[in-house]
C-alpha cells in the first residue's frame, strides 16, 4: 500500500525541468508556450503503421507523457535568454550533446532514471529564437529525430548527429 | 418543367453540402439572437489567398487545404454583447461533446486550450479556445484533415491566432 503510494506520488508530482527551472520565463509575455499532453501522443496509434520501422515510433510515441515548449522569436535578447537558461538545469541532467554552428546554439540533456532516460531537455538559441523545450516520458533517443519530422520541431532534427555517431 | 428540375437539383446539391454547424458556434449565435452576429467564418478560398500573410514556417499549405471553414469569435468583457455566462456553457459542451484535449498554449499573455474531434486518423475540427474574466475567444476549425498533418502543425496552432490580426476577417 506504501509503495503504491510512493509511487503514485513520485508520478503525480514529478516536475520536468521547465515547471522545476525555468519558471521565471511565464512572467515574459513575449514567450509563447506550448504543452502538449498524453492525448495528443495517444493520437499516434491511430496512426497507419506500413513498416516495422513505423511501428517502433509508435511504440515510442505511445510512452511520451508531455511537451513543453518556451519560444521567443525575433529576441533582440536571445542571447541573453540562452546564456540565463543553460546555467539552470540541475544536477540530474547530463549534457547530451551541445551543437555550436553557424548561428545555432544548442544544448541537450537527458535525465536517466533507473537506466532509462524519462525527460530530455533543449535550450537553444537559432539566429534570435529562443527555445526551451522539455520532453518527459521514456524516451528511446534513437526515435526522437522521427519525432521531431512528425511534430515540425526543427531544432530537434539536430538530434540526428546522435544516429550518426 | 426545366427549370423546376434546375430549381430542386439544385435545393438538393446544396443540402447536400451543407456541413452540420458546431453546436459551440449554434450556442453563441443563439445568445446573440441573431445567427449573424458575433461569429465571423473564412472560407477556403480566403485561407488559400491569405496563406501568404502568415510565416513561411507556419501552418503548412497542406493543412489550409483541407479545411473548408474557420469560425472566429471574440468578445472581451467591455464589448457589447458581451455574455459572462458563455465561456461556462462552452466548456460544458467541450466537456460532453467528443473533444479530446491536445495542448494548452499561451500566447501574447493569454492561455488557450487545442482540442480537436477526431475519426481514426481523420480529424473533423480544431478548437483553440480561451475563456477568462475578461475576453472569450474561439477558433473553430472545420474540415478533413489527416492527423498527420495535424501533428506536423501543431507547435505551430498559436500562428492560427493571428488570423485576428489579418484583414480576412
């Protein structure tokens, strides 16, 4: 009984680093943000799956719990924002990759727990947008650069160099 | 006798194609006592010829296809006609009328909620809807559209509020 309410607890009032850390960004009315639920990565299944390969990304899609997104476009201080925002993620999450090119400043990190990542975390800055993004649910990082073709999320298509590697 | 058969097989095209409205839309145009007032509707057509005025990194062409209508309504609480009572009676048909909840998104300060109706992978309407003290808003989608392309737009659903700002309307 214990555990079972540890547990639905732990999952209740979990945070994802953008209600833990970046909370001081909902004050900005120029951000806009974006939260998608479980219903919308339900909606996945219905779906036509024509290849094996498909079927894995539903499958994936399927675990996601939420999305959030803080966007600023045409920020005079992206940069500024970007360079707050990459000191605030705790301990909990490791860099993943930090992509440096061109105009584009990205950084990715995962939180693992028990061995299997539960939230990935994007904080950017591509030519004067300013990004963060939090996805939570388990998450198989081989899949996500499909998730970011399916859902439009550019910035995400950087996760690709990890298919690379 | 031509033209009487003109006259019914064109009565019975056009009921044919007639889409069944919302209920949400029927519940505002009923409390404004007038089934024109209030809620303003874009046509393909006046999507199609508008497309340009939104960013190219918006809301595909794809989707613009596969709408037929928008329904827009806006009142804030200083407006005339403005009914308090309405966002309530909204949400209570959201909440038993088959919408699912997708998103919330929050916008030049101001929080919507996206839900969309849905068969399988075809969705028949998508609705943003912001309900405060102070303004109600709606944008009702109607259409066919492949959910597919509903997932590839829709971080891109708050480009759908600029229609307020564009001279479609």
């Amino acid at each position: 009984m214990l555990a079972a309410l540890v547990a639905f607890g732990g999952s209740a009032f979990s945070q994802n680093a953008i209600d833990k850390y970046f909370n001081y960004l909902d004050g900005d009315t120029s951000l806009t943000k974006v939260t998608i639920n479980s219903k919308m990565f339900e909606l996945f299944t219905y779906m036509e799956a024509e290849s094996d390969e498909e079927k894995e990304f539903k499958e994936m899609v399927s675990n996601l719990e939420s999305l959030k997104v803080f966007i600023k476009e045409d920020a005079t201080d992206a940069e500024k924002l970007f360079d707050e925002a990459i000191k605030k993620p705790g301990k909990e999450f490791e860099v993943l990759m930090e992509v440096d090119q061109d105009k584009e400043h990205f950084y990715f990190y995962i939180k693992e727990t028990d061995g299997i990542v539960d939230e990935l975390l994007m904080i950017g800055n591509s030519d004067g947008e300013f990004i963060v993004l939090s996805l939570t649910g388990k998450i198989d990082l081989a899949q996500l650069s499909k998730l970011s073709k399916q859902m439009n999320i550019g910035s995400m298509k950087h996760l690709e160099k990890l298919d690379e590697d | 006798m031509k033209i009487l058969f003109f006259i019914v097989t064109f009565t019975l095209l056009q009921s044919c194609t007639s889409d069944v409205k919302p209920l949400i839309i029927t519940e505002v145009q009923d409390r404004s006592n007038n089934p024109f007032a209030g809620v303003k509707v874009v046509y393909k057509s006046m999507l199609r010829a508008a497309q340009n005025k939104f960013g190219s990194d918006s809301i595909g062409l794809e989707i613009i296809n596969q709408i037929d209508r928008i329904y827009y309504y806006q009142k804030d609480s200083t407006s005339f006609g403005y009914q308090p009572n309405l966002g309530g009676k909204i949400d209570s048909i959201i909440a038993t009328d088959h919408y699912t909840e997708i998103s919330k998104v929050r916008h030049k300060g101001k929080n919507y909620s996206a839900f969309v109706k849905h068969k399988k992978d075809r969705v028949s309407e998508i609705l943003l809807f912001q309900n405060s003290a102070a303004e109600i808003l709606l944008i009702d989608i109607q259409g066919n559209i492949s959910l597919r392309d509903v997932m590839q737009n829709i971080t891109n659903l708050p480009d759908l509020l600029q229609l307020s700002d564009l001279n479609i309307l």
